[in-house]
C-alpha cells in the first residue's frame, strides 16, 4: 500500500502536470501555427573548396506569445506526437518551393538544398511519394535537393531504408549521412547505402584541437568517407583553427558560424551573391 502510495503521489506531481499541460499546449500551438504561417525555413550555407554550393534548409518557430522556439524544443515534441509528418511535410514543400524559386537564377540556380528527414517521416509508407510529390508540385529540380538523414534510421527496417534510398535516388535525389559518428551505424551498412555525404557531427568538431580523441575520430571519419568516394562535410565550425585543421585533413567542406549562422532568405541569398567568382 505504501509503494502505491508513493506511486500516485509521483503520478500527481504537480511539477509533472505542469510540464504536461505545457506540453499539450505548444502541441496544440503547433498544430495551428503550421497553418498560421509561423513556420519559416532559414538557411545555412555549405561550403566546398571556397565555394558556397547549397544549404541546409532549418525550420525555425516563431510563437505569436512564446516567441523564438528553438527546433530542439519542439522537433523531439513533433517526433512524439506524429506533427513531425505535417512538419516535415511542410518542410519539404517550402524547400522544394525555395529551390524552384533560384532554378533560373545563374548563381542561387546553381545551389544544393538539404533537408532534415526524421526517421518517423522517412519509415511512413507515404514518404517518397510525398517526396515526388513535392518536386513536381513546385517544379523543384531532384538533382538539387539533398536530404539528411540520421543513424537512428537504421535501428528500423534497413531493407525497407534502403530501397527507399535507392528509389529516390533514380530521380536524382541525393543523400547525407547527419551527425555521423554520435549514432549506431553499423559500419556494414554504410557501404550499402547510397549516400553522397557524410556530415561529422558538431561535437567532434567543437575540441578537434584540444583533445586528440576528437582529432583522430574527424580524422577516421574523413578518411572512411573519402574512400568510399563520399563527400564529408564539417558542421559547426566556428574558427579558422578548426576549419584549417579539417583542411589539412582531407576536409574541404563545411559548415558553421566561421561563414554564417542559419539566415532568413534574403541575407542568404545576399552572402551567397557576394561569395560568388565574377
Ligand atoms: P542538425 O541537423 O545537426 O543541424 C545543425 C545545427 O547546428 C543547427 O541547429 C545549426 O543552427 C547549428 N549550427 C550550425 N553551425 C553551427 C556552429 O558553428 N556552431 C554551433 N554551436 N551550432 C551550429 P538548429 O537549427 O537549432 O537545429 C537543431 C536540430 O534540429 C538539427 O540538427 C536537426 O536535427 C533538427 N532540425 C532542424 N530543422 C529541422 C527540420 O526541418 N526537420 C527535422 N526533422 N529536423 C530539423
Ligand atoms: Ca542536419
Ligand atoms: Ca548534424
Ligand atoms: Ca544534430
């Protein structure tokens, strides 16, 4: 009876049920703020040898009372609740949108754009449909569009991933491996699908030069992707240190705030214009 006790004392927590009604709420404000338009995709840029040659799309949450919400907060929320298939899907068209947009342009037309992809999103048997569905809706040009996916995708069905890789892939679509190194691929796998890129995480980047585990793992993992003939791209570099120790190392692409954080659409297209070789 005590343990029972101390059971329905933790149930009504009130701190718990706080953290529920507030978890209720900004699900619900999710919900309509994907069709009140508070969704906006900012853009990081990716660059390869000097060169910007795409981006990586990022939603950002603007909540007409909480303000900025960060996807930290609300994508593992999404995840939980299923709103990440309307997320995504929302995310893919806006992208799609963006790509169809620059497609004439003779330097933005020239741009990769990746996306995120849950694993959610990607196991729903609807996913490279929709995929198609958004290319050919907006016009969007496959070989331009990229998207991430990360190693928790493989825990489940990895038949099932790789023949949806391979399906999308005939369209031109291409493929990133995210946050490689913190998940649980096998390396097996990797050999098995077809990838165009492998991403190093922000967390091997950030000491690379202060602790020699890092340094050895970035090292690995640009070796290991550059022989299976792999583009591998650094994430959150924020100093020339780190961006010349991932050159010297085989690394001739990345991302950070050395270049530029995520922009709205206009900085973006404003720093990409000015990148470019006249
Ligand atoms: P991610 O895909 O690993 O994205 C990289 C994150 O690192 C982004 O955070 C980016 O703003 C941040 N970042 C970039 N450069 C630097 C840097 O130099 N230093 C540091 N410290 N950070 C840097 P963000 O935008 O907050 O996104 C966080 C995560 O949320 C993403 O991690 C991704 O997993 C998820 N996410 C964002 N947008 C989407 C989306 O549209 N769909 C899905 N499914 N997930 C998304
Ligand atoms: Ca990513
Ligand atoms: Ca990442
Ligand atoms: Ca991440």
């Amino acid at each position: 009876a005590k343990a029972a006790g101390r059971n329905a004392l933790r149930f009504f927590d009130p701190q718990m049920q706080a953290q529920m009604s507030e978890r209720v709420a900004l699900e619900k404000d999710m919900r309509t703020g994907l069709q009140a338009g508070h969704f906006e995709l900012y853009y990081q840029p990716k660059m390869v040898r000097g060169r910007i040659t795409g981006a990586e799309a990022l939603v950002r949450w603007r909540h007409p009372v909480k303000g900025f919400i960060p996807p930290s907060e609300f994508i593992p929320l999404a995840e939980q609740c299923g709103l990440i298939l309307r997320l995504g899907q929302w995310v893919l068209r806006a992208a799609c949108e963006r790509l169809a947009l620059w497609n004439a342009h003779p330097v933005l037309g020239q741009l990769s754009v990746a996306v995120n992809v849950s694993p959610r999103e990607f196991h729903e048997a609807s996913f490279v449909p929709q995929v198609l569905e958004a290319l050919a809706g907006t016009g969007a040009d496959a070989r331009r569009l990229r998207l991430e996916l990360t190693e928790g995708l493989l825990l489940q069905d990895v038949e099932d991933t790789i023949a949806k890789m391979v399906q999308l892939r005939g369209y031109g679509v291409g493929f990133a491996l995210d946050d490689f190194g913190t998940g649980y691929s096998s390396l097996a796998y990797l050999k098995r699908l077809p990838l165009h890129e492998l991403k190093i995480d922000q967390s091997f980047v950030r000491d690379v030069l202060t602790d020699p585990n890092d340094a050895v793992i970035a090292r690995t993992i640009v070796a290991l992707g550059t022989s299976l003939g792999l583009q591998v791209v650094a994430e959150g570099v924020e100093t020339e240190a780190q961006r010349s120790f991932l050159e010297r190392s085989g690394c001739h692409a990345w991302q950070g705030y050395l270049l530029s954080r995520p922009l709205p659409v206009p900085a973006f297209e404003d720093l990409v214009l000015e990148h470019a070789p006249d």
